[in-house]
C-alpha cells in the first residue's frame, strides 16, 4: 500500500519559541506554501521580508480581549478540522469560504515556565493557552489531512518529507498527532495540579500527571522490561534537573538509586554530608567537617555494601573527596556542584556517572508522590516532616545526653530514607548499622547490628560499632523484643515514633536498661 501524501498548500504558524522559525518559514515559502500567522509571529515573518497574511485579515475579526480571543473561528477551525474529500465538508466550505489548512505550527503559552518563576496568580491565569491547545487538538484529530508542530525539533522532519514526496506521509501526521495530544495532557496536567495545590484541594476529582522525555533507557528494573525517563513541571533539584557530566548512560536503576540517594543526603543542611545508596536504601550516611571525611565514616558503615553504590553529597565535590571516592568501584556520583580539578578525577574513571544537579532539594518542600497499582493509582503528599521541626517527647527516667540527643536526630533522618521496617544505628553522626525492609522489626534490628559486627570486624576493631550507639526506628516498637535487640547490641539512646498500645512495656524495658527515650509523634513509612 502506497503511503498518503497530503499536499500542503497553507500554513498557519503562531509560536512563542521563534528559534528556527524564519528558515522554517522561508522553506515553506518557497515550497509554495501560503503562510497565515498571528501577532508576534506575523510581525517576525514580515520583518524578514516574507509574504504572511495575518489570521485577523483572515476571519475578518481583529485580535481582541488582550489576545484571549484570535484564532477561535470557523475559518480556522473549519481549515483544520475539513475532512478532505468529503462532500458534505467539502460543500461547506465552499458555502462559508472556509479555505483548508494542512499544517499548524504552535507553541503553548509558557504555563510551566511562569508558574516555576514563582508568578502571582493572575499572571499564570494568563499563561493558560486557550486557542493554541484548541486548535493543536483539532489538527491532531483530523490527522488524516493535517500535520501539526509543536517545537522547532520537529521543523527539519516536516521540510524533508516536502521536499521529497511533495507533501507529508501519513506516518508523520499519526506521529505528530500522537505526541500532540500528549503535550496537551501534559499540559492541562500541570495546570490542575497547580489549580489543586492553589486551592488546597489534596484529593481533587480527577488526577493527571505530565512529564517530557528526558531519554529513552536500555531498559527497566529487569531486562525485559522497557523504560524511559521523563522531566515533569516541578521545579526540584536532582536527576532530573542534573548535568551528567561524564559516564555510561544511565539505567532505571540508577536513576531510581540516585534519587533515593540525593533525596536522602538532602536531609543535611548544616555540615558536609555524604549517602551511599545501594538498591535505593542507604548503606551508609555521614556528616563531617569535610566531603572526605564524611564519605569515609558513610563507607565504614557497611563497605561491602557500598561496592557498586551511589554516593550523594550536600557539597560541592572538592579534589580529596574525589580521590576518595573513585578509589573503589561506584556507578554513580551526584552533588550540586564540582570544582574542574574533581570533575577532572572522576574523568580518568570513564564509565563512572557524574551529576552535577544545581542545587539541592528541599526536604521540607511540599510536593506528590505516585504510584502505580492494579487498575489505579496511589498519589500522596511526599514526606516533608524533618526532625527538627518535630516535637520530641522524652518518656523515660532518663533524658538523653547532649550528644545522644543529635545523633538520634540524625539517625531519625536518615530512617526516613530506609525501606521499612526500618533500624538504624548512629554514633557520632554517621550510621554504623542499617537494617531495611523486613518483615519484622526484631529482624531489622538484628541485621542492622550484625552489619555494624561485620564492619568492625573488617576495620580490625574489637568492639562492635553499635556499642554506645543511639537507634532510631522509622515506626513504633509493636513489642520490647525490636528493642531488646537494640540494647543488647550495646544502644544507649532510641528515638521512634510511639503509639503502639504496649508503649508502657517498651518504655519500661528501656527504663530498666537505663537507656533513654525519645517520641517523635511523626512516623516514616517507606514502601
């Protein structure tokens, strides 16, 4: 079967992206095509010396309302939605003087871009685009007979099939129109997410997300499994927002872990601190008064581990943290910035990963989370509570210590980061023991401390890490066994969430251990 060309004899062009436009447009001139345009795009073809008929010449009204109103009319709709060799359409046209048009170029006011500027909310009221998405879905509709353009990338595939066939294949259309309707979810996407949060609404009728194709990966989490990655409207430092300097492409695992990784080392603020991330729970995290010095206390933690990991700093990565660093095997290495003299380290390791992201995230930032299920879909506000913001409540005889009381804040930090259920042992602001994702708590308690004896061992020490060691628990202790362990594993300190109906059993072991405990009210669930 022959492919169907459709000729293109007019164009109507109206874009806010005026890159490449004036070639583009001179291409199409001298091909034959008519141009018809609007406003500043009719004033950018003129100025260039091309033959352009505004659309107001066109539907004989003049752009009005502050540019609300310029292109809703039936002698543009009626161009792009005349199904070509149709009678009755055909007759209609004729009736009206209604002439067809067989290509749109059209660019979206910048919606995303000004509520990202952080603008007031008339002014992105404003930058909601009424004819551009109406006409860019009715081109999209009547694909057989239309070509639609959203972004000048597209400009040199529509000249060459001109060029050579004379008009557009049928394949281009269908494939213009597919990636047209999805911009325009994309876009409307965005702009009631935006409606929500302005309204306080956290559980509106309806639910969209958008994103725009940053790459398509080699695959998913597992071979077989197709995946790509997409940039959605949210203004957050990260893998997404990240330069990758050099390296391998990166994988859904590594964008998974990486995430998981800067998001958790994004918790500190106040010093140096490093994470290392292995199947998206921290293997080991640390706060120090250097890069260096806090990426060698993470790796103390549990160094096998960290083979193969993803290390994320709250700094820029300096010259000794590099050396560091790319001393053992690593996939990945993210942090807001680098010196020349680092990213020229990490260059002699030419399949090591490294993101520079611009900036860190906010951990107090509001913002949501979705996930997939069976026929539906999960969406809630991410965990924004940190620590310190937290009402900590001592219940037992003894007040934690100075020093016991910031390493439970750290260890509490960084539990909000681990697969629950979920232990974490801390001394001297670093993890000397994590134990994830289990089942049973008793059970994350138990491999947290048998992690930490793994690590003496390895460092010739005799003294297990956990010893005079603070523990934290993302979730109360249903029973005192999870705790038990803990002491037994030589805890000096805990801090959780509390309300478990056998609280007063918890705090009385406690008590009768002389260990101190610490509620925070607030629980870290991670699934």
């Amino acid at each position: 079967m022959t492919e169907q060309i459709q000729r293109v004899t007019r164009a109507l062009l109206s874009v806010s992206d005026k890159s490449g436009l004036i070639d583009f447009a001179r291409a199409l001139a001298e091909l034959g095509v008519d141009l018809i345009s609007t406003g500043g795009t009719s004033r950018a073809l003129s100025e260039a010396g091309l033959p352009v008929r505004d659309v107001a010449d066109l539907t004989g009204f003049p752009e009005m309302m502050d540019g609300r109103v310029k292109t809703l009319h039936p002698k543009v709709h009626g161009g792009l939605l005349a199904i070509r060799g149709n009678p009755a359409h055909e007759t209609a046209m004729r009736d009206h003087a209604i002439a067809p048009i067989d290509l749109l170029v059209v660019n979206l006011y910048p919606f995303e871009a000004t509520v990202a500027k952080g603008a007031a909310f008339d002014e992105c009221i404003e930058n909601i685009d009424i004819g551009g998405p109406a006409m860019i879905r009715a081109a999209a509709k009547n694909h057989d007979g239309v070509a639609v353009v959203l972004e000048p990338a597209d400009y040199a595939a529509v000249l060459a099939e001109l060029k050579t066939h004379g008009g557009t294949t049928l394949g281009l259309r269908k494939h213009l129109a597919a990636k047209a309707y999805a911009r325009t979810a994309a876009y409307d996407a965005a702009i009631s997410n935006w409606f929500a949060r302005e309204l306080s609404d956290e559980a509106p009728d309806f639910r969209a997300f958008g994103g725009r194709l940053i790459e398509e990966l080699r695959y998913g989490e597992n071979p077989h499994q197709s995946a790509a990655f997409y940039r959605t409207p949210e203004t957050r430092f990260g893998v997404a927002s990240a330069r990758q300097v050099q390296g391998k492409q990166l994988s859904y695992n590594n964008i998974n872990d990486t995430d998981a990784a800067y998001e958790c080392v994004g918790e500190f603020t106040q010093a140096p601190a490093c994470a290392i991330i292995k199947h998206a729970n921290p293997c080991g995290v640390a706060e120090a008064d250097s890069l260096i010095e806090a990426y060698r206390k993470a790796l103390a933690c549990d160094p096998v581990s960290a083979f193969g990991g993803i290390v994320a700093l709250n700094r820029p990565l300096d010259v000794e943290a590099a050396r560091a660093i790319t001393e053992i095997f690593t996939e990945v290495i993210i942090a807001p910035d680098a010196s020349d003299e680092a990213i020229a380290i990490v260059g002699a390791k030419k399949n090591l990963r490294l993101l520079l992201a611009g900036g860190m995230p906010d951990p107090r930032a509001i913002g949501l989370v979705a996930k997939t299920v069976a026929g539906g879909l999960l969406v809630q506000s991410r965990d924004n509570a940190v620590v310190d913001e937290m009402q900590l409540k001592t219940v037992t005889k003894r007040e934690p210590t100075a020093q016991e009381l910031a390493d439970l804040r750290f260890a509490f930090r960084v539990a909000k980061h681990v697969k629950s259920n979920t232990i974490v042992y801390a001394k001297d602001r670093a993890t000397v023991g994590i134990g994830a994702g289990q089942m049973s708590r008793v059970d994350s308690a138990r491999i947290a401390a048998r992690k930490a004896e793994d690590a003496a061992q390895a460092a010739g020490l005799t003294q297990p890490l956990t010893h005079g060691a603070v523990v934290a628990s993302d979730a109360f202790f249903p029973f005192a066994d999870g705790l038990l362990v803990a002491i037994e594993a030589g805890a000096t300190a805990v801090i959780q969430p509390g309300g478990s109906v056998r609280d007063d059993e918890v705090i009385r072991a406690a008590d009768e251990h002389n260990v101190a405990m610490v509620f925070t009210g607030t629980r870290h669930f991670r699934h």
